[in-house]
C-alpha cells in the first residue's frame, strides 16, 4: 500500500487501460444488440400471428381477437406471454 492510500485510507487503482476500456464497451453493445435482436424476433412474430389472425377474421384486428384466435389454450397463454414480453420493454 503507498503513503498516499494509507492517509486516505482506500487502496490506490490504476484507470483502465484502453484495451478494458474497450473491453467493457463490447460487453455493453453486445448485451444491447442481443436485446435489440430478442425485441426483433419477438415483433416479427407477433406480426406473423396478427397477420394471420386477419386474414382469418378478414377484417382488422385487436389483441383480443389474437388471442381468441388461438387454437388451444397452451397456444394463447403462449400468446399471453409474447404480449407481456413486448410491453415489459
């Protein structure tokens, strides 16, 4: 320990260096991007299924008609659970 972090009492640390520096800001863009890639993927599908919902009603339709459209009931709380997802951010 130096002199200098015995009177303030904190052991001393060196800034990062330039290489974890970058390190770091990979690790963060690349949890980004596989969110962003996981948001996509998510509004893709459910894209998909409005769609096809429409075609089947063959008129516009609400999130209540989705999920009504729903064949079994583990395919609409699957739906439930994709829309949860796509509003929880």
């Amino acid at each position: 320990m130096s002199r200098l972090s015995r009177l303030i009492g904190t052991p001393l640390t060196a800034p990062p260096t330039f290489l974890e520096e970058l390190d770091r800001e990979f690790s963060e863009a690349s949890a980004a991007l596989v969110r962003a890639v996981d948001r996509f993927s998510l509004l893709a599908e459910l894209q998909r299924i409005g769609l096809d919902a429409t075609l089947r009603f063959g008129r516009p339709v609400t999130l209540v008609d989705v999920l009504e459209s729903a064949r079994t009931e583990e395919e609409r709380l699957r739906l439930e659970g994709l829309v949860r997802r796509l509003r929880a951010g």
